[in-house]
C-alpha cells in the first residue's frame, strides 16, 4: 500500500499532471522523427534536477536513475511516438470525461504518468532494493519503427537487464508473450504502356494482385495464433496506362517460433513464385520483431512480475486484468530470455484512430497503480 506521503503527492500533483498530458499530446512525434518530443522530455526532466539524462542515437530519451554501471538492473519505459505522420500539433480537445487527441492514450498518458513518478524520486529519492533502475522514454514502438528503441536500449544494457517494463496499453490487460512479426515492401515492375496501344502488355497491378492473391490462400499453422495482411497498395499512372510500378506492404505475425517459420517459408516461396521476367518482383523486409519463449528460471521470475502487477491492477480497477500476447517493446527483451511485462495506466478507446481518448476519470487510478508498480522496486 501506498503511504500518505505517497497519496499527498498524487493528489497535489494531479492538475500539474494532467496539464502535462495535454501539452505533452500536442506535440507531433512519428515513428523515427521523435526528436521534439525528445527534447521536450530531456529538458523537463533536468529542470526537474535529474542528471545524467541523455538522447541516444535511437532517440530514446535515457534517465539511469540508479546505474553504477555494473549492478543488475530493471527498466522502466514507456514510448513518445504515435502511429501519426503529423508534423505540426497534434488536436487536442476536451468532450466531458474525454480527453481526445491522436496518441493521447497509446503511449502519451503512461508515458507521462511514469514520468510523474520520477518526478516524486526526483523530490524524494528512494534507495533501490537489489536492482538498479533506468528509466526510459523510448522511441520507435509502432509501425515501422521496429522497435529501435527498445532494441538500442537492449544493446546498450544487454544482459544486465533482470527484469524489464513497457508501460503501454491500459489498466485491463497485461501482455506476458511476443507476438513476432516480419514486414516487407514489394515492388513490381513492368514494361507497361499506353491502356489501348500496347493492350496485352504486363501490368505491375496485375501483378501484385497474384502475389496478394497468394498470401490470402495460406493456410495459416495451428502452432499458436498466427495471421497475414496486406496493408497499403500505391501506385499506377492513371486510368488509361498499364502500370509500371506498384508496391504493397505486407506481414504475417505469430506467437509462437514454430509457425513464424513456416510463414516465413510460404512467404518466400510466394515472392520466388511471382517474380518473372514479365514482372519483376523486389523485396524488402522493413520490419522484424521476434518472438521467443522464456526458459524456466526466467519465467518464474515473470511470473512473480505478474503475480506482483496483476494484484495491483485488481486492487485499484476491482478487476482481474486479462493475459495474453501483443507486439510490444517487450519482444526485444523477451527474446533474449528477459522476464518482461507490457500494462498500463488509463481506460479509454480509439487507439491508432483520430478518434483515440483517455477517460479523464480513470487517470487517477493509473497514478496510483505506476506508483505501486515501480515503487515495489524501492525500500
């Protein structure tokens, strides 16, 4: 249980929380062009006294909290990008118990409400137990960002890392396994020509439409659960010219190693298939994230982690949070037999929409729940 100090804190601190929140949301930050969000972070946290913060070359914003640079450590981070390609402020608006922006739920209010809890360390520095803490504002989580930021902070810290947080989602869920995924950009190309003068000709559309065609006749393993998509198709000249040039994007994702391979396969002999001298196939894998399983030592310590995290979940939203899979920051760790867990802090809906909002209502309990989390970790 919390302390009243603890509690005092909160409840001072909840409107200059908030406030952070909707400053925080409106500023634009896509995968792999985090940089004003970065900095933006980097600089509260020193005028908030934090040393030793730093931007890698990921982008990630790095605050080590407790690291003498060779003592065991857990890491706490929660991501700045959102699935929007917007370069200017992000809209921001209030409709009752709703705060709406894009992103303002997946990942600015976890990330914000883990960065309340530096703050209070910051104020009231706590003495570890027997782990060190990093804490991370890292970038790279969605799309195409393939997780740089996770993976760099996992090069950086490696094995060191005993347990590891991604603070993303809500207060009803908790992911416990990777779900890898691998995407690719393919691109045909053709002689093309005029859609009547040169009828007959390859078009690069065409196909294209036999590669997709393809994918949706897999019969996806029974190892797990495992699926495909293909989800953008651009190119073509106009409606009176065999196409030139197309390209899709595509990926398959699984839960379980086993079947990625096998979809690895059917994929390849796919794009092998398809690549005549008619039209010719070029791909390219933009997007790799892995899954793994844990051995035995490590999953009894993330089940402690869950056993741990699930009781808080409970004893503030008076449910039992659901388990299960999901594509996190949590895949890099995970895959290197590093006990991980994904939850978050906030209800609300609409997320990778326009629509996206967080209840309002529902914030409080996610301060209370970060506290819990990650003050476990202190004496």
């Amino acid at each position: 249980m919390l302390d009243q100090t603890i509690l005092d804190y909160i409840s001072e601190h909840a409107q200059e929380t908030y406030d952070l929140l909707v400053e925080l949301a409106q500023i634009p930050s896509p995968s792999n062009h985090e940089e004003k969000r970065a900095e933006f972070v980097k600089e509260l946290l020193e005028g908030w006294g934090a040393k030793g913060v730093y931007i890698d070359e990921a982008l990630n914003v790095v605050f080590p909290y407790d690291d003498d640079g060779e003592k065991p450590l857990v890491v706490f981070m929660a991501h700045t990008d959102v699935v929007f390609p917007d370069t200017t402020p992000l809209p921001l608006h209030v409709e009752g118990d709703r705060l709406c922006c894009p992103g303002v739920g997946d990942d600015t209010a976890n990330l914000v409400t883990m960065l309340m809890v530096v703050k209070y360390l910051l104020k009231y520095p706590g003495k570890t137990k027997d782990l060190g803490v990093i804490f991370v504002a890292n970038s790279g989580e969605e799309g195409l960002g393939n997780l740089k930021g996770s993976r760099k902070i996992c090069e950086t810290y490696g094995s060191r890392m005993k347990r590891f947080y991604s603070f993303d989602g809500g207060l009803t869920g908790i992911t416990t396994r990777a779900v890898g995924s691998s995407r690719f950009r393919v691109s045909a190309h053709t002689i093309g020509g005029h859609s009547y003068g040169k009828f007959g000709n390859p078009n690069a559309i065409a196909g294209i439409a036999k590669v997709i065609d393809d994918i949706y006749s897999i019969k996806v393993p029974s190892g797990g659960k495992t699926t495909y998509n293909v989800g953008t198709i651009s190119g073509g000249t106009s409606v009176n010219t065999i196409a030139q040039d197309v390209q899709m994007l595509c990926e398959y994702r699984s839960d379980d190693l086993k079947s990625m391979e096998i979809m690895e396969d059917h994929f390849r002999k796919i794009f092998k298939k398809r690549n005549t001298k008619d039209v010719s196939l070029t791909v390219e894998l933009v997007g790799l994230r892995p899954c793994g399983a844990l051995d035995a030592q490590a999953q009894a310590v993330q089940d402690d982690m869950l056993e741990h995290a699930a009781g808080i979940l409970e004893e503030y939203t008076g449910k039992k949070p659901r388990t299960g899979a999901g594509s996190t920051d949590c895949n890099i760790p995970l895959s290197m037999n590093i006990p991980s867990l994904c939850y978050g802090f906030y209800n609300g809906q609409g997320a990778h929409t326009r629509e996206e909002y967080v209840e309002i209502s529902s914030l409080n309990t996610g301060y209370h729940v970060a506290f819990e989390s990650i003050l476990a970790y202190f004496e």
